[in-house]
C-alpha cells in the first residue's frame, strides 16, 4: 500500500478530509522549496502536489504560470525538483508526495530514467496533465511496478465513458477539476460539483480529490462535506507570491491553518 493510499484509508476511518497544498518546485526560490514543503506539513498538510516548472503550463491560469516563470529564470528543471524531493525525505518520510506537471519534462529525461529516479528519491504519486489514458498504459504500469500511484484528472466534461477509462486506470485517488477552465479561472458552483463527485463515487472506491477551485476557507469547507481531499494550489501560488522572504513561512503557515480549521469543522 502507498503512502497515498495509507493515508485516505486512515482517513476514511476516521473520518477525515485529506487536505492537500499545492506549490511549484523552485517559486519564489529554489532555496526555499524543502522549507516550504516542511511548513506546509507541520501547518496540516496531508499531503503535498509539488509542481514541476515548465513553459508551457496549458492547464494552469496566470498564477501558476507565472510560478513557473520564476522557478525557470532559477533553471529548476525535473532533476533539481527530484532533488529536492529527496532533500525533503532526509527527515520527513511520511508525508506523501505527488508530483504534477507535463509530459514533455519526464520524456525529455525518458520516462523509464523518470519512474525510476522519482522512486529513489521518495516520491508517491505522478500526475501528468497531458497524457492520457489511452496513451499512457506503459507508464502507468512502470509507476505501479515501482509502488507509485498515477492520478488522473476528471472534469466537468468528461464523459461516462472517459470516467470508466480512467477509474480503470488510476490509483491512489482521483482529481476532479470543479471547473470548465484553467486553474483559479472561475468560482466554483459546490452544488454542482457535489452532484458531480457523486456520479463518480458511484462508478469506484477511490478518494475524490476536488481542485482547481477552492479559493478560501469557506469553500474548503463546503467542498470537505462531499470530497475526500481538498487540492488548493493557486491560492497557495498568490500567497507565495505576495509575500516577503521574511514573512514568506509566516503566510504560508497561516492559510494553512485556517484551512486546515475550515476542512476539520
């Protein structure tokens, strides 16, 4: 069982939300990544999706585009987010550990070198934006050979049978994106995205995830009623971004916090 997995289950058992941050590898400095990764964790992180920076982020809105940018301009590439995802291991070996981002990255490196550097380092699942399901059976098969789980994105569109393909596919849980558009696009309709996961629910046994959406405390709140995890990610990128390195872990810690409060409530 992965870290993931161990994770919902005790969740699940306990009723509990997962509560999952999301940030990209290397913003506002690399020099800050495994700390930040280290604050999120003992502010009730559950969890952490740790972007991969790359040019040419399609699913993401400004926000996360923009992190990537400034990630790039300090040239952190998939080998140095590898790094500092073992960097983070070295004292935190339970906190699993997702890594989102694009194809071209891992194929850049070969998916095989990929799958195998990203279990050496600790990683626990891989979500990749742009392969799907139909293409990717290898590499799904190469992360569960090397105890990794493959999350896979459902949205608003996707059809009855696109979810069967892909619940047949994935591990660990499922993300689904509560809205038409890229990351912080819109405001999220609960109601909507309530009814939503409870199709889904009704065609598997993994978590759902809800993401793309969730832009407050209030929110989370709303979305921890129906979903399993709560993904907050360009929330957590503006806090980033609007912060000092003096009051960067400050921040960072206390929308966690109030998070953390919202989902537990």
């Amino acid at each position: 069982m992965s870290r993931i997995q161990t994770v919902f289950s005790a969740f699940k058992a306990n009723h509990k939300k997962a509560l999952i941050p999301y940030i990209t590898a290397g913003d506002p400095h690399p020099n800050h990544t495994v700390a930040i990764l280290h604050t999120l964790v003992k502010s009730g992180a559950d969890m952490i999706e740790l972007g991969i920076p790359f040019s040419d982020p399609m699913a993401d809105g400004p926000v996360i585009q923009r992190a990537s940018e400034r990630a790039l301009l300090h040239k952190v590439g998939l080998s140095k987010v590898l790094q500092m995802v073992k960097e983070f291991r070295l004292t935190d070996t339970k906190t699993p550990i997702i890594l989102m981002g694009y194809a071209n990255p891992i194929e850049a490196m070969g998916a095989e070198k990929f799958i195998q550097a990203a279990k050496v380092v600790g990683v626990d699942g891989v979500l990749t934006v742009d392969y799907p399901p139909e293409e990717c059976k290898e590499f799904i098969a190469g992360l569960q050979a090397a105890g990794m789980d493959s999350i896979f994105l459902l949205s608003p569109t996707s059809d009855a049978a696109r979810v069967d393909l892909i619940v047949n596919q994935a591990s660990g849980f499922l993300y689904y994106v509560s809205l038409k558009g890229v990351t912080g696009a819109a405001n999220m309709d609960v109601a909507q995205v309530k009814a939503r996961v409870a199709e889904i629910r009704s065609k598997t046994n993994l978590p759902i995830g809800v993401g793309f959406g969730v832009k407050d405390a209030a929110t989370a709140k709303q979305v921890a009623e129906f979903a399993d995890a709560i993904v907050v990610g360009s929330r957590m990128v503006v806090t980033i971004e609007n912060s000092t390195e003096e009051n960067l872990m400050h921040n960072i810690s206390q929308l966690m916090q109030e998070l953390r409060l919202a989902i537990d409530a």
